[in-house]
C-alpha cells in the first residue's frame, strides 16, 4: 500500500518483438512459475480492424474479448478499450505482476510510454500501473537473417494491417534497441558459432540490461529458462530515454568492442554532406552494414536535421525536425535537458549545434573504406568558403523524399 493507504501500482512487463514462439513461451512459462502473475495477449487481425485480448493466469485463460477500434492499430499505442482492460486487471488487485505480450508489428516502448504517460476514462493510468521493463523476444537461430532480409512484415504475416508497409529488417532493429531484457532462444539451430554471433548483434544493436534464455530439453522436449527474474522486478523502464531515442536528435551510444566478427562504428563530421554526392554513393555506404543509424546536416538543407535509419535492405533518410537557433528560448526549452546539454558543449559559432553523426554495424565491416566513402560526401574546403547562403542545389536529389525546406524565420 502507498502512504495514502491507495494500492501500489501494478507493475507491467511489455513483451514484444518478432519471435513469437519465443513470445508464447516465455509467456506460458511466466504465468505457470511466477506467483501472482496474470499475462495480457494482445492479437491483431491481418486486416488491422479487429484486436483480441486473452488474460491468462496460473491455471489458464480467465477472461478475454475481441474489439473493433474506431481507426486501425497502430505500432505506437494500444486501443483505448485496452487500456480500460489494463486499468480494470489492476484495479481488481488481484495479482503482483502483469505480463502484457504484444503482436511483432507493435513497437512496445512506445506502447509502454503510452500506458505509462495515458489515460483512460479520465483516470491516469500511472496511478494504478507501472512500466517495470520492456522486453524483446529473440531467435538466435533467425536473427542474422531478419536484420538483412527485404521482406515486409506483411510478407510474413506479422503487418498491424494491409498498409502497413515496415520491414522485418527494420521492425527487427527497432525491437533490438528499445529492449532493456533481450528473451532468447535457439531451438531451430543448435550450432555454437551461430548463436554467438547472434547474441553479439545483440549487444552491438542493444543497450539491454538483463536476458533469460529459453532452454529445450534434448530428453523430453520440454521448455525451461533458470532466469525468469530477468522479466521481473528490474525496474528499468525510462520514460525520458524512450522519448530521446525517437526524437529528433538521440544522443549516441559508445560502440562496442568487436565480437565474433560484428563489428560497429561511429563516424561524425562538424562539416555538412553535399547532397547529391550522398544520394550516389548511399549503396556504396551501405555495403556490408547490417544496421546504421544517426543523423545528418545536408548542406542544402541549413535548418533540417535528417535521420538516418537503415537496416538490411531498408534505407530511409527522413526529416525529423530542426537545429536549435541561437537565440530562441522557447525552442531551447522545448528541447529535451540532454540535448541542451549536448548542444551548449558542442556549440561552433558559425555552425551553431550542426554535425553528422553515425553509428554502422556489420560483419566483417571494412571500417577504413566506409569511412572513406562518409568523408567524401562532405563539403570541401572551396565549398564551405562560399557560405551557407551559397551551398542549396538547384537540382535537390532528395526533393521528393524530404520535401522543400522551409525558409529560415
């Protein structure tokens, strides 16, 4: 009980990722060895309109329903009824932990921050409900493939609906990054070195804190994991975390020493890249790169910040937002304390806060000529002479991807 006599929030671990076998059975395992703990399973029909619920407990299914919400699910939060359903599992309190599994197209940190930040009929949700940790389902055997496959997720019948268009490939990479307990498995391939490689994409795509391993018998064919605590209690769900990672600007991760040969790399630049020299050498960049990630300062575009997200055969190169100015209070306010931060350390008096930053990973990744190929995208000393006012292109290879920038206030 808090202080005021109300119940405890009821703690919440948001399971996602692609491996929904390894969903199901750490789901199946949790209900059965954990007392108290109840699990949620959201479901969504292929054709994005109709979402079922099931709560399952030790002995079984309890309760359950099917609805139909007003707009199609989308992958960054769950529909109003379900989060009455969440509301209502806590207010019975009836159990100390809740698992709420989610379908692979949902993204669960951002359904996570949107239990934890939302409401429901009026009633905040944080005042019954706590984000203990978001975790991510993995096949060791299957994970070196999905990061470098083209398929779609409606290809695999794993799409919130008809139009939605995302990658495995990329779904997979964005699952790998917001998990702070990373659920493995290996049970379609038993061979070490595979499984080791997998498990260092891991480390290199994650910044995950804990991690359970589903384990098969060889003699009963059963299913086990020693770890089960890996789910629960660790408390390590971060709201502000969640927000920077999606906003314009993410404050970069140190990469991490090579392991079973993946590699990764993190590359940066005060000056800008000259856009039509990106756009022709951007397969050349991405040879060999499993997953790459940053942002961008194109010259022709002084005010844009531009994402880079690609991963596998999906490359998208997207505007996201713009510098700060110089002198705009509000704008600095509305920025986040750490990109304040880093924006008053890095700060160049003709550049203001503008720099490229990138983080590659790959097998075997040629890092010197990768390199090499960023380096040669960038302004020249002859070009930076002329000015900002004299880097836009009068033909913008980017024009119909980003649109036209606005003009400066």
């Amino acid at each position: 009980m808090t202080p005021q006599g109300a119940p405890r929030p009821l703690p919440v671990t948001v399971l996602g990722g692609l491996a929904t076998g390894v969903r199901d059975c750490v789901a199946d395992l949790a209900r059965i060895e954990v007392p108290g703990l109840a699990v949620l399973t959201v479901r969504v029909a292929p054709d994005g309109r109709t979402a079922s619920w099931q709560v399952y407990e030790r002995r079984g299914p309890v309760g359950g329903g099917t609805l139909r919400p007003a707009r199609p699910c989308s992958s960054d939060a769950l529909p109003p009824a379900l989060l009455s359903v969440l509301l209502q599992l806590a207010r019975t309190a009836r159990y100390r932990h809740l698992l709420l599994a989610l379908p692979p197209g949902m993204a669960p940190d951002l359904v996570a921050l949107d239990v934890a930040e939302g409401h429901s009929r009026g009633q905040a949700l944080a005042d019954h409900l706590r984000i203990d940790t978001v975790a991510g389902c993995v096949d060791l055997s299957r994970l070196e493939d999905d990061l470098g496959s083209g398929d779609r997720l409606l290809d695999r019948g794993l799409a919130l609906g008809p139009t939605d268009r995302r990658t495995v490939a990329e779904t997979a990479a964005r699952h790998l990054a917001s998990a702070r307990t990373v659920v493995t498995s290996n049970a379609h391939d038993t061979d070490p070195a595979t499984s080791a490689r997998a498990v260092a994409l891991m480390r290199h795509l994650s910044a995950y804190h804990s991690m359970a391993h589903i384990c098969h018998d060889q003699l009963t064919g059963g299913l086990w994991t020693p770890n089960l605590s890996a789910l629960i209690g660790q408390n390590h769900f971060d709201p502000i975390a969640v927000r920077d990672r999606h906003g314009p600007l993410p404050v970069p991760r140190q990469p991490r020493a090579p392991e079973f040969g993946v590699r990764t790399t993190h590359w940066s630049s005060r000056r800008p890249m000259h856009a039509q020299r990106l756009y022709d050498a951007l397969a050349r960049i991405c040879q060999g790169v499993i997953r790459g990630h940053g942002h961008l300062w194109l010259a022709n575009r002084p005010r844009s910040i531009q994402r880079w997200e690609s991963a596998g055969e999906h490359l998208a190169i997207q505007t996201t937002g713009t510098w700060l100015p110089e002198q705009d209070d509000e704008a600095w306010q509305a920025a986040s304390a750490e990109r304040r931060t880093f924006a008053a350390l890095r700060w160049h008096p003709y550049y203001g806060e503008r720099h490229c930053e990138l983080t590659f990973t790959g097998i075997d990744l040629d890092v010197p000529s990768l390199h090499e190929r960023l380096n040669s995208c960038l302004l020249t000393d002859s070009e930076l002479a002329l000015g900002m006012e004299h880097w836009r292109l009068s033909d913008d290879p980017f024009a119909e991807a980003l649109g036209t920038e606005p003009p400066s206030p």
